[in-house]
C-alpha cells in the first residue's frame, strides 16, 4: 500500500460515515454506500445541499441554512485539506515537529465535515416518525420513541458550549446509543456509527432562535427524516 492509499483508505475507515443506496433523497450527496466526503485521492469535499437552501423554512431559516453550509461546514472542508497537506509534508520531510498539531486540528475538521454531511441528509420540511427495525430497535433500547426523544433532546441542549447530541449505533453491543458530543471530536465511543446527528452550535440557530437553543432542538424533532436515519442503520448493521 502506498501513502496515497493509506491516507485513503485511514481516512475512509475513520470517518465511517455511511449512507445507503437507492435513497433518491441523497442520490447526489453519496457515492458507494457511504456519505461522499473526498474525492478519488482523498482530498475532502463537500456535497451539494440535499435540497434547496429555503427547504426547511420555517423551521431552519435560509439565511442560517445558506451560512452554515457554506461558511461553517464549508470551512471545515478547507481546514481538512490544509491539515492533511501538513501531515503529507511532514511525511515527505521527515519532519514531525508539529505533527500533534496538525493532527488536533484533522480530527477536529474531518469530525466537523462527517457530521455536517450527516445532518444535511437527516432534515427534511415535514413530520416524520421512525417505524420498521429502527422503531424496535429504539424501544428495545429506550423503552419507547418518547423516551429517546426525551433524552436526545436533554443531551442536544445540555452539551457544554459548542458540539452534538448524536444517536448512534454501536456495533459491538448491537445497540443503539446516544451521545453528548462536545465540538465535533469528543466524547465518542470508538465504534459508533452516527446515525441522526443534531448541530447545537449557535451557529446552528442565533440568527432565528437567538439564545433559545432548546426551541432550536425541539423545533428539529418535527422535520427529522427518520426515512434516511433507518436506511443508515439498515447499512450500519451489515457491520456486524
Ligand atoms: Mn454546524
């Protein structure tokens, strides 16, 4: 194996981000089975928008939708390829003086960039309601959907500053799992595959909802499209 193809293939099973086939929803944002996320050399780049940046108004306001995606998300892709050119540099140099750096950063930016990818594809403009595998799995795992939405919704507004509430699942328990992520790199557990993933940085929603992040949340749980969570733990389980 090469460099090219370990950065490609490290970078590929880092990430794990994965969506299904045969979704038209997100026909353009996936390329086989997996959120597409970088190109054939393993640079990173961004997908086009599932849908119209005025898609989820009310909800999500277009001004927010069009900053976010372009801004946020987008700079994160940028930051990713700058910090893997560092690395390939500091490779090709043999000099890792900085290293640790930039490699902060990498986890930083490709987490951001995963979970971004993830959360366009997880909204759409009306109410929707997991049924099939997902919804036995959630009960087997939490009782009812109103107690996963109960405790999704505390962790989304409870993380501490910026970061995530995340449901996952884990494929070494075979469970579904919720997570408190903090920026987009912390608090995982290795393993999990995010399945629904909900952005509680203020950029997320300060234009709309002001400092009222826990309307911003409970406003999400009415246009999640449990159609695209159920297909991604409908790939998630081929893990096992
Ligand atoms: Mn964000």
């Amino acid at each position: 194996m090469n460099r090219k193809e370990f950065f490609q293939n490290s970078i590929i099973l880092g990430s794990a981000a994965i969506l299904p086939l045969n979704n038209a929803f997100s026909q353009n944002v996936m390329e086989g089975g997996l959120d597409k996320i970088t190109d054939e050399n393993g640079n990173f780049v961004q997908a086009p928008l599932p849908y119209s940046e005025s898609f989820l108004e009310p909800h999500m306001d277009e001004e927010t939708l069009h900053l976010h995606y372009t801004y946020h998300h987008g700079g994160a892709v940028k930051g990713a390829n700058k910090d893997l050119a560092k690395i390939r540099a500091a490779l090709d140099h043999d000099d890792f003086a900085l290293s640790d750096y930039w490699t902060k950063k990498m986890a930083h930016h490709v987490s951001s960039h995963v979970l971004h990818s993830i959360f366009w594809t997880n909204l759409t403009n009306h109410k929707t309601e997991p049924t099939g595998e997902l919804l036995k799995r959630i009960e087997k795992n939490f009782g009812t959907y109103d107690r996963l939405q109960g405790l999704l919704a505390n962790i989304s507004k409870t993380v501490t500053g910026s970061g995530w509430g995340i449901l996952g699942y884990q494929p070494y328990s075979d469970q579904l799992v919720v997570l408190q992520c903090e920026n987009h790199e912390k608090l995982t557990q290795w393993g999990v595959v995010p399945l629904l993933v909900i952005d509680v940085w203020e950029h997320a929603y300060y234009l709309k909802y002001k400092n009222k992040r826990g309307d911003f949340v409970d406003t999400l749980f009415s246009i999640f499209n449990w159609g695209n969570v159920a297909e991604r733990l409908d790939t998630a389980l081929k893990l096992r």
